[in-house]
DNA sequence: ACCTGAACACCGTTCAAGT
DNA sequence: ACCTGAACACCGTTCAAGT
C-alpha cells in the first residue's frame, strides 16, 4: 500500500527538509528520528541517502554555502571580497544553525569554491602574498565571530535575544560593571548595526595601507 | 560500606573532572554518565550539586575565562587589551572545545569581569565610544574566529588537523582550487604562525588611526 | 533498489527510596 | 544532606528481513 501523498526520498530532499528543520527550531532539535517522521519515513530510510547525521550536516552546510553566490566579476578584487563577506553573513543570518557548525565541517563542493573565489580575489588584489594570506582569514573570523556573536547571546538561556541579554543585564551589580552594562544597552537600544560593515573596512582598508606603507 | 579512595563530591570538582574529559575527548565525549562514572560516583548523584548539564558547561566556561588573568595595571590601555587577547587566545588552545562554546552560554562571574575589564580598556584608550564598542567586538570576534579555524579543521573527520588538511588537498582538483591548494599548503607548512598577531595589530592600529583622522 | 521492525548501546533527567 | 536504582523519553546506527 503505497502513499501518493508521500514523494519519494532523495539526498536532496532530505538535506532540504533537515535545513528547514535547523532554520525553525535549531541545530539541537534536528534528529534522524524527528526528520525522517516530518517527510514521513522511518528514520532509517534515511541512512539509504545519507552515510550519517554528520555527512547530512555538511551537506546542509554546502548547501548553505552554495547560496552565497558570486561577486561580479568585473568588480575591483577587494570591493568584490566585501560584497562575498557581506552575502555570507546574511546567509549565516538566514540559517543561524549555520555558523556553529561552519568550521567543524569540512568544505563541500560550494564552500571549496567559494574559498577559492575568495582566495583568489585576494592573490589579485595587489596584496602582498602574506597580507593576501591573512587577510583571507581576518574577513572569514570577523563575519563568522561577528555572526556567532549576533546569533549567540539569545541561546544563552531565553527564546530570544533581548530577553537574554536583560536577564543578562539583571545579574550584574551596577557599581561593579558599569562599563558592561553600557554596552549590553547600546546593543538593546539597536545603535550599533553598522558595526559589521564598519568593522569589515576597518580591516580590508588595514592591509592596503600595511601593504602600503611596506613600500608596495 | 563507603569507599575510603573516594573523597565526596561537590561543584568544583565536578567541574574540574568536567574540563579535564572534555580536554582529552572533546566536548562531544562529555556526557553526565561518563563523567560520573569517572568520578567513582552515578550519573545521578552530579544533579545533587549542579542543576543540569548545560549550568555544567556554563560553569566549565567560567572556569576558563577564569583562567585568562588581569592586564598589568599601569600599561597602556590598548597595550592591555592586547594582553588580555593573547592570554584569551592561549586559554582556547589549551580548551579546545571552549571557543565552540563560548558565545552560546551567558557569561558568569569570571567573564563577566574579563568583559568588564576590556570594555574599561576600550573606554579609557581615548577612542570614540562607537569605536571603542566596535573594538571590543572585533577583538573578540578575531580571538574567537581565529582560534576556531585553527581548531577546527582537524574536527573535520579525522583525529588531527594535518591528517584533515591532507584529506581536504585530496579531493580538490588542482586545476581548479590552486589558490585554495596554496593557501593549505601555506598552513602545513606552518608559514602563517605569526598571523593572529599580525591581524590582531592590524585592528587595533586600524581603529586609532579611524579615531586620529576624524580629528581625535 | 529502497524501505522498515527490532535491537543495541547509548543519552539527559526525574523521582521515590534509601542512608 | 547526599547518594542511587529504576524508569521515562529520547538519541544514532546496524542489520536482517521485507517489497
């Protein structure tokens, strides 16, 4: 007795679904058992498709990785680097599950392009080779802390960021950490949203003028 | 009958025991059974004195933000935070699985006083309050980033980060990656150790030179 | 070729019962 | 006050059996 209202399984459909899932109710609520019940299979119908959760995740992930999309190809190299760094965070916005397991994954078929993309906007850019080298690095830590950071604090113990940070705010003395609680405020009253871009100039403008002042 | 070999159980040493697998075994290792277990106690018995697993980890993190240690008092303020940074870098190498999860638990009493101490550093560098907030998130960001690759790589499947590296070269056509293919070879070759501090120096100069053309 | 029931070896956590 | 056996509701994964 088949079903018609059950399509079959595929990788794809699986690795779509389980992205679906991570992107509701987060990383921690996705199991074999509850993915394959939401498509209406048994949760070892899966392993037909799939080797295991980890390889599951690293698809999900290159998946993720594959909807970065390109820079424009006439654009000058560091414009470009910034407009990948830009579109990367807003797919870790999208898929906040994403960033957590960025780099306990190795690279999958969209992400190893999309670094070689970046890697060779930076070989083109006119940086020095090891400025090159750093620089791919300090743009991949600032969108992936930046992020991380963003996404984190609401995971602390509440549903959502701002009721995280008060409680995190009710359990400092105000004489003991002034300082923090400033800070914790500037983020609830939204004043710093233009801190990634900001940030992200600060370094790419960094290593031209390091480059630079080397005499290049 | 009681065991004369087993000194009683409290907080501190179920946390010590805690840091101590997760050290070894990764975080991944860490389970409340295991943990007892080890402790010559059941897994039971650990809810007596900690509420559950997640105040565990919490705690664990505490501990080695704990571990990370106060600036001299008299050096120069972004002089410190730059201090503050390497020993923040150094207590993630010697906790590998604490940067992971670091900014998915609210800071306790140690970090929130690590966070305290920055931010007056910030504050008192003479820099713009925008940049001295965005400063204190680009550090962190780097520290945290940065550390995170380096880790990593080596989780990706198998047991250490050469071992993943040579895997990832394999099954990259090189016609295709050799920007990609170059910058692993850089990092086998262990041609980029001094890049934390590079970039590092890069955002803190970045941010005063920013704060002195706006006519600091 | 694809699906699945039963089973194995684990989890975190609660609760009532022990001392 | 602290410890624990039994139990509950989950996990990922294997494997033999079905179609």
């Amino acid at each position: 007795m088949t079903d018609i209202r059950r399509p079959p399984l595929d990788t794809r459909r699986i690795v779509d679904a389980a992205i679906a899932l991570a992107d509701a109710e987060g990383i921690g609520a996705l199991s074999m058992r509850k993915l394959a019940r939401r498509l209406g299979f048994e949760a070892m119908s899966l392993y037909n498709h799939v080797a295991n959760k980890d390889e599951l995740i690293g698809l999900m992930l290159d998946a993720v990785a594959a909807e970065i999309g390109d820079p424009e190809p006439d654009a000058e190299p560091l414009a470009a680097v910034r407009a990948v760094v830009v579109a990367t965070r807003a797919a870790f916005i999208r898929h906040p599950w994403a960033a957590g397991a960025w780099l306990e994954h190795m690279p999958g078929p969209a992400r190893s392009r999309q670094m070689e993309v970046l890697l060779r906007l930076f070989a083109e850019s006119g940086l020095a080779p090891d400025l090159a080298h750093h620089g791919y690095h300090a743009v991949g830590n600032h969108v992936l802390g930046y992020t991380l950071q963003e996404i984190g604090m609401a995971l602390g113990s509440s549903d959502d960021l701002e009721a995280g940070a008060h409680e995190f705010l009710a359990g400092l003395e105000p004489d003991k950490f002034p300082h923090t609680i400033h800070h914790v405020h500037e983020h609830l009253e939204g004043r710093t949203s233009s801190s990634f871009e900001l940030v992200l100039d600060l370094i790419l403008d960094g290593l031209v003028r390091l480059n630079d002042a080397r005499g290049g």
